[in-house]
C-alpha cells in the first residue's frame, strides 16, 4: 500500500505484506528513486488467513491480509 497522507506527491509511506507474512515498511521522503528511511517503522501489525499453502506448484485458492498500524514509532521529516 502507497500513503501520501497529505496529498502533496513529495512523500509517502509505502507498506508491504506477503503471504507468509513478512512485512516492508519505509517513508520516501521524494520519491523511490532515493532511499527510503530506513529507521522508520509503521508500527504495523499483520496477519495473514491462507487459503491453500505457500509452497510452489499446488494448487492454491488465495490469501487475505489483515493490518493496523499504531501509528509511526519515529518522526516523519517532511520536504518542501
């Protein structure tokens, strides 16, 4: 998920889970193009209902993820 929570297109937050619920949480003060921030944390707790297994070449019906976030556990430097 991409969060440009003001709308302004000179940051984001960008929010990512998988299947076996590994997560990637980052703020992008500009673009992807430069680093993220790596010490920046969502707070973002996850879950994961598979329906099916995540081992290759079976026969799978889907997956659900479930999210919330606390809110960010460091300050957000904005550009302008």
């Amino acid at each position: 998920m991409f969060v440009d929570a003001d709308g302004n297109r000179r940051g984001y937050v960008e929010l990512q889970v998988n299947p076996n619920n590994a997560t990637f949480d980052s703020w992008f003060a500009t673009t992807r193009a430069q680093p993220g921030d790596p010490s920046w944390d969502s707070g973002m707790e996850t879950a994961v209902k598979v329906r099916g297994t995540t081992e290759p070449g079976d026969t799978d019906q889907g997956w659900t993820p479930r999210s919330r976030s606390r809110g960010p556990r460091s300050r957000v430097a904005t550009t302008r």
